[in-house]
C-alpha cells in the first residue's frame, strides 16, 4: 500500500507540472502582431515539446504501475470493507482509460510548419489530457486510502496554528475550485475531500468537519444563479469557517451523459451570473438584486449554525470575489478574506442595499469622484476616507491585465480592502484594461446601456436555445441600426473609439477603420454578406487572444501569477 501511495503521490505532481507546463504554453504564444517579437516569444518551443513528451511518458508508465499494484493489492482490511478494493481498482481504471483514449486520439497535426501553429497543437494535447478529470480520479484513490489507512497520514509535532489555510495559495485555490469541480466526486462526501485537502497542506487532521451548501439550504440559490459553500473546521482547538463564492464562469457536468442537457444547463447558468454582473455591477441597478440577497441569507445560516468563537473567511474567484467585498463592505460578514480576480463592488447596488452606510453627503461625494475615473493610488485614499473603515482584512489577489479590471474603470465601481497585482518580467500582453484612454465617459455609458438593453431583451427566455436566439435577433437588429447610422459623426466616432480599443487590445485584426469604410460604402449589404467578408466581431475575431484572457483569468491560468511576489499593492 505504500508503493502504491508514493506512485499516487508521484503521478499527482506530474498532473502539476502538465499544469504548469499549460501556462508556460499560454504565456509563449505571441500576442503582438510584430514578426521579431513573435519570434523572440517563441525561442523555448522546442524545450516546451521536449517537457511534454517526458510528461506524457511519465503519465503513462505510473498510470499502468497504479493500475496493477491496485489490482495485486492484498490488505487485511480488504475483508472487512469489501467495497475498497474495488473501488480502489474501478478509480485506476479510469485513469487507465483517459491515458488510452489520449494516447490512441490520432491529434490533427499543424497544416503549415509554423511554431504559432506547433504550440497551439501543444496546447491542445495538453488539453485533451483532461486534467481536471484525471486529477479528480485520482484524489478519490488518496480519499480511500487516508480513510482506511490513517496509519499512512503521519501527522506533524507542530500544532496548526490560526489562519495557515487562509495564508496558504494552493489550499485557497484549490478550495476555491471545488465549487467548479464537484461534479467529480458525487461518491464521496464534501467533508472528505475537505479532510484530504487540508491534510496535505498543512500534515494534520481536522476533529471536525462540516460543510454547508447554499444550494441545498436555500431554494432560491439555485433559481438565480447563485454558489456558495462554506466549510467549518476545527483542528488542534482552532476553529475556522471557510465560505467559497464561485465565480461567473458555468462549469459543464460531464456525469450527464446527454449532450443537450450539459449544454442546456451550462448556458443557463452562464446567462443568470452574467444578467446579474450586468445589472448589478455593470449598470448598478437596484433590480435583479436576488443573488446578493440570497448571499445575505447564506451568511446569516452559516453564523447562525457554527460555534460564536469559531473564525468567518471569506474566499471567492471573479464574481464570487465580489460577494466577499460587498458583503464585507455591507455587513462586516467575515474576520478575514482573500479575492482572486474579483469583480469590484457596485456603489449603487450598495446603497440600495444599506442606504444608512454613508451620510448623503458622503454618498454624493463618493459618487461624484467615481462617475468618471481610473483609480490611481490618490483617488483610492479618497475613497477610503469616505468608507466606514479600511477594511485591511480583505485582500484582493489579480493578474494585472485581468479582464475583469475593466469593471473598475467603470462608474461608481471600487475595491475593498488591499489590491494586490501580479504580472511576469518582460513579457508583451496587450490587453487594455484602461478602457477611459480611448473612450470617453459617453461612450463607456452607450455600451453599458447596450448591455443592459440586450439582457432586458433577452429577459423572458427559458431555455438556451431561447436565450442564443433572443441574443442574435437582438444583436441583429442593433447591426443594421449601426448600417443605416454610420454616417453620422456621433455613431461614427463610437464606433470607431469602441473598434479601435478591441484592436489594440489584440481582440480584433482589423483596423476600426477599415471597417467603418467598408460599413459606409455597403450600406444595404446583409449581414450575413457583412459577416463573411469585413465585419470584425466575425471574421477579423483573434481567437488566440481571447482564449488567452479568459485562461489567465480563471483559476488555473491566473494562480501561477501569484505564486511570485506582487508587483504593486494597494493598501
């Protein structure tokens, strides 16, 4: 059972390096449209290849080792669960089977011998590993093992001490990406992956373990979109409670084995997070609110349910880092908390939801320094002085040219607590996240009020399959109103600042005026004639960068920024 146990150990941290390994492969991919500065990114593709081959290798050999040391395994405790050894054995199969089915998919190889297309072929071999799936197998293998051997979990003399899992990247991440991941352990228990997970950051076990789904113990949770878990534990008289928001992005269910129903169900959770980013965040709107409601309800069951000296943390990605702020800022919900790529606090939503915060007075002032703004270190001590208090126990944890940074430069949106930025040495990323140096506030405010229009829109849909046909009808109808205007200064001058902010981000080839031209000298053309020649949003559309910003805003692309030290904090 130990060689077992090391070979388990062994194969987990190969998963970490094909992870790593992943990012390496994002960060390499050229994003300039400079040939010498492609080039100049592109130097390690050789060794890039060469670590994946040694990888896959390594996969493989200790795949087939688990597989027949699971399978030769004899252990008195075998005749007193006689459910282990086949489980054990049916999890290592599985993982022989991802390994098989890799190995034996013929991966289309590059049509042209160039190295942008060799390391998209890499990327998708790394892909097609299926990582999340692997690692969710094989974490079941060490579940089983730690709770029938607990002789081989030797703990540490140290005594945990508080807050070390709140202080801890891979522990937060990983927590934070269970509420992504749950799908893969439907046979276990919450508390036992909690259990592991905790035994191998900090090398003790927890007396007591709970955990609290929001989806379960709240109906409306589920109705509007909303996520949430919190996880109570004791270890060695330390008692802590950590709660994890999830964040926007819908996770696909791939224990449901029709297809229809994965993708109807991933839509519509996708479309009730990003109605709520829109209305709440983006336009800050005092409807739609019921998400933040239910998270206010979520908080009172917890406190309410765990012991009165047991320590709140707040943990949430994206738009779960945005339930921690504005539950921080609101109601002071936890003792402590950190944010990865977090959606900042909506100013309007706030008041809406404590309107006694601030003074009117303070509420005026605070609104008018963050109508029209980029936040700079000035305007943030600003905005301090007009909160009730710091509120240094919130860190926010971003890449520096996260997508969701945009949100900040819209009105009224802030952070709360400190802001930590992360980004590499000497590496070219071109996204924009200052979108006020190419619009001006009209114009920000135009395209906030087409979101809002398009989910107004959109509102009544049912099904997926009404909501992409609601979008498109509506997205439509606002393309031929754009033909029969663009002669007009104002639509011109719009359109062009909004074309040529996605083009220098790198999000569109096509120059804003080589498309304004084409608009102007085919008025009548239809969309779809429009579509398959100069209109940008589909043919001129560079799929490598936004692959590439939404990679390095989830939790896997964006962690490996943090593992440095941050680049710049905002106290």
């Amino acid at each position: 059972m130990k060689e077992l146990l090391n070979n388990i150990d062994k194969l987990a941290k190969i998963y970490e390096q094909f992870d790593l390994l992943d990012f390496r492969c994002h960060k390499a991919l050229p994003l300039t449209f400079n040939k010498q500065d492609s080039k100049a990114l592109l130097h390690q593709n050789k060794r890039l290849y060469l670590s994946y081959r040694y990888l896959n290798r390594e996969k493989t050999r200790l795949t087939n080792l688990i597989l027949n040391e699971s399978i030769d395994l004899k252990e008195p405790n075998f005749q007193t669960n006689l459910t282990l050894h086949p489980e054990l054995i049916e999890k290592a199969l599985k993982l022989k089977n991802i390994d098989d089915n890799h190995n034996q998919e013929k991966s289309i190889a590059p049509k042209r011998n160039r190295k942008i297309n060799k390391l998209k072929h890499l990327i998708n071999l790394i892909a097609d590993e299926d990582l999340a799936l692997s690692r969710g197998y094989l974490n079941q293998m060490k579940i089983l093992i730690s709770n029938n051997f607990p002789a081989l979990s030797p703990l540490r003399a140290e005594k945990y001490q508080p807050k070390e899992l709140l202080n801890d990247l891979t522990f937060r991440t990983d927590l934070m990406q269970f509420d992504y991941d749950r799908y893969l352990y439907e046979d276990f228990k919450t508390e036992s992956f909690l259990k592991y997970l905790i035994y191998r950051e900090v090398k003790r076990i927890p007396s007591f373990v709970e955990s609290f789904d929001a989806r379960e113990i709240i109906p409306d949770a589920g109705e509007c979109g909303f996520s949430g878990i919190a996880y109570e534990i004791e270890i060695d008289g330390i008692k802590e409670c950590y709660i994890t928001f999830k964040g926007t992005e819908a996770d696909i269910d791939y224990t449901e084995r029709s297809r229809s129903k994965r993708m109807e169900k991933y839509i519509l959770e996708g479309y009730k997070d990003w109605d709520y980013n829109v209305n709440a965040i983006l336009i800050g709107n005092n409807i739609d609110l019921d998400q933040m409601e239910v998270a206010r309800q979520f908080i009172a069951y917890v406190k309410a349910n765990i012991d009165q000296d047991c320590k709140l943390y707040g943990l949430g990605h994206s738009l779960g880092g945005h339930f921690v702020q504005t539950l921080q800022l609101v109601d002071n919900s936890f003792d402590a908390g950190y944010t990865m790529n977090s959606a900042p606090v909506q100013l309007r939503q706030v008041q809406a939801l404590k309107p006694d915060l601030l003074t009117d007075k303070n509420w005026q002032k605070i609104f008018n320094i963050t109508e029209d703004k980029t936040i700079t270190a000035p305007l943030n001590n600003e905005i301090k002085k007009l909160l009730p208090r710091e509120y240094p126990e919130i860190i926010n944890q971003y890449f520096e040219l996260d997508l969701t940074q945009i949100f900040y430069e819209l009105p009224y949106t802030i952070w709360v607590g400190q802001k930590w930025e992360y980004n590499l040495n000497n590496w070219k990323y071109p996204f924009k996240t200052h979108p006020h140096q190419y619009m001006d506030i009209h114009e920000i405010n135009s395209y906030q009020k087409f979101f809002e229009e398009l989910f107004a829109y959109t509102k009544d849909s049912q099904t997926g399959a009404q909501i992409i046909r609601s979008a498109f009808n509506f997205a439509r109808a606002r393309f031929k109103l754009l033909r029969e205007n663009i002669d007009q200064p104002e639509t011109y001058k719009y359109f062009y600042d909004y074309a040529n902010y996605l083009y220098e981000s790198g999000i569109f080839n096509d120059k804003p005026t080589v498309v304004t031209e084409y608009l102007e000298k085919e008025p009548q053309a239809s969309v779809w004639k429009s579509s398959k020649r100069e209109w940008p949003f589909l043919k001129s559309l560079n799929k490598d960068m936004l692959n590439l910003t939404i990679y390095f805003h989830i939790i896997y692309g964006s962690r490996h920024f943090m593992n440095k030290k941050p680049i710049r904090i905002y106290k």
